[in-house]
C-alpha cells in the first residue's frame, strides 16, 4: 500500500526491526506488534519488531561493552562524535521528505507541521555536534592553595524511553546529547511510533559510529521499559511520557540511586497582560492549545488573563474557538 502526502510517496506498512550491536534483526521468537494508521485505522501503518527480555538484555550488554571497551576510542575521540552528530544532522536534511511522511502517517501529524519537525530534529543535532568539543572540566584553587581539578566523564549507558507525540525532536533531545558527552546507549521508542525512531537510527548508523553505541529495541514498556530501569548496566534513565508512568520508573529508579531524568506531564499556563495585542495573544492561545491536537508537552493549558484585558481576551479565544468547530475557512488561528 501505498500512501502519499506533501508531494512524496512511501510504501505501507512501514517496518521497525531491532537495532542491536550494529546489526538489524527480528525479536527473538520473531514475534511483531502493529501500528495502525490514525488517520483510517483501517491500514496498517507500521510493523514493528516485539522486542523480548532476551532482546533488551542483549542491547544493553552491547552497550555495556561498547563503553567499556571505549569502541573506536569513542570516549575519547571527541571529533568523531562530532562527525557522528554533523553527519546525523545532514543526513535528516537529506532525507527530510521521507521522515516527514513517516512521522505524519504514524502520528497522524499534519505535513505541514511533520516538515519543520523534522528541520528541529536536524538542529538538535548540529547543536549537540558543536557541543561535543568544548565540554571542558575545571580547575580552581582553594583558599589553603590546593588545586581542585573537575573532570567531566560520560555516565555510562544510557536508556531511553521516549513519546510518540513528536518522535524525532524528542528521540534527538535525548540521543544527541548522550553521543556528544561519549555515552552509549539503549533507545526504547513508544509503541505508535516505532518507525520513525528506526528511521533515525538507521541513518546515526551511516555515519561511522562504532557498533554498539547505539542500540534501539522496541516492544511493550512492561519488558522492555522495565529492563532499561531495573538492567544494572544501565547508569542512567531518560523518561518522556505520562506522569504515572514516570513515578513508577523513578521508584524503580531510587532502588539503585540510578540517575534520572524526567519529563513528566504539566499544566502550562500562558500569561496576558493588559498591554498585549488581544487578536494576536488569543490567536497564539489557540495555536498553544490545539497544536498536534493538544499533544504536546508545553500544550496551552491554563490562561491567567490580566483583569483589564480578560473580558476581551476571553471573547476573542471563544470566537475563534468556535470558527474552528465550524470549519471557518478564513480562519488562521492554528496556521
């Protein structure tokens, strides 16, 4: 099957295999899971490989081993983690086109926003390759007269468990900056969107990176997830999702005093003040709430409206509320 959007076509169902040591595999027992399509769940949007214990046990060993035996000096050489970041970045741009529709079908995102997600994908990446180089340490001298010395060092292995509500951006704030500091690392992407997670990795591995640093399984959270947390090879979790779920890892977390970073759901609030343009601040309340259908991280949640400027603020955020329900041709609220 074939599905078309922005000018490009890509074949349906879209694949995920495991990703571990280098190497592109199915699970063990060669057990899969499918995605639907979210804009006609009638098509099958992707096949992914269902990832088991013995699967995730087996990228983190290569991890483990990756770092430890500092693969291709990738600790050290800070200048290849840098040609591993530029090259990641340029490699999106090349293939923007395909990554947008993958992650546009998976998601159900629409091109138009799908497009520049990939662009800041891309940037995240050549920002964290031109970080790769100046992460200095630090010496300063007491008042006694010793010298201290602060030496930075990569944590480790490093697991990752990410959203699907903008997979690529979130996939990179996370796998960027463990490369550029010398980690290794065992990405777990979220069920709906397995593909453009593969799609990623696949092109960090046409870049000279070392087997093993890069490792993606995916599969449920229960396994997979729950191994990455538990695994004691695992130096270090980072955690993009629902909040319940993060309060059960970080519990997890605490048993091994492993480090851990999380991004857990909020109630953003935007601010209005009297002196605000009333159409332009209700307009980009609009676009807070309703972009990618309100799932974001940062989504529009709370307005705190200043007393001078509340009556007509809410007005303008009521009627261009309802021009969307209506199907308002003129509007442009969420443009």
């Amino acid at each position: 099957m074939v599905s078309s959007n922005g000018g490009y076509s890509i074949t349906l169902p879209l694949s995920c295999p495991l990703i571990i040591n280098g190497e592109e595999g199915t699970a063990t027992g060669g057990n899969q899971f499918q995605r639907e399509n979210p804009a006609d769940t009638r098509q099958v949007a992707t096949v992914a490989a269902q990832g088991t214990l013995e699967d995730v046990r087996a990228a983190i060993d290569a991890a483990h081993t990756a770092f430890n035996n500092n693969a291709n000096n990738w600790i050290y050489n800070y200048k290849l983690r840098e040609q591993v970041l530029y090259r990641t970045a340029q490699l999106m741009r090349e293939n923007a086109q395909r990554l947008a529709q993958v992650v546009s079908v998976e998601v159900g995102m629409p091109m138009r926003q799908a497009t520049p997600h990939v662009a800041a994908a891309a940037d995240i990446f050549d920002f964290y390759a031109g970080l790769a180089g100046k992460l200095y340490g630090e010496s300063f001298t007491l008042p006694n007269g010793s010298m201290i010395n602060l030496v930075k060092e990569p944590v480790g292995v490093v697991g990752l468990i990410t959203p699907w509500n903008f997979p690529l951006t979130q996939t990179a704030r996370k796998v960027a900056p463990a490369l550029a500091t010398g980690c290794t690392l065992v990405l777990k992407p979220a069920s709906y969107t397995p593909a453009a997670a593969y799609e990623l990795v696949k092109l960090i591995h046409q870049t000279g990176l070392p087997p093993g640093v890069v490792n993606l399984v995916s599969g449920p959270g229960a396994i997979v997830g729950s191994e990455l947390v538990a695994n004691k090879k695992v130096d270090k979790i980072s955690f993009t999702g629902e909040t319940e779920t993060g309060k059960a890892i970080a519990a997890q977390a605490a048993m091994d005093v492993k480090r851990l970073s999380t991004e857990l759901g909020g109630k953003a609030p935007y601010v209005v003040f009297d002196d605000a343009d009333v159409d332009a601040a209700s307009r980009a309340a609009i676009f807070g709430m309703f972009r990618n259908a309100g799932q974001a991280c940062g989504a529009t949640t709370r307005l705190l409206l200043q007393e001078g400027i509340h009556d007509d603020v809410m007005a303008r955020v009521i009627e261009l509320t309802r021009n969307i329900e209506v199907g308002d041709p003129s509007r442009t609220s969420t443009d």
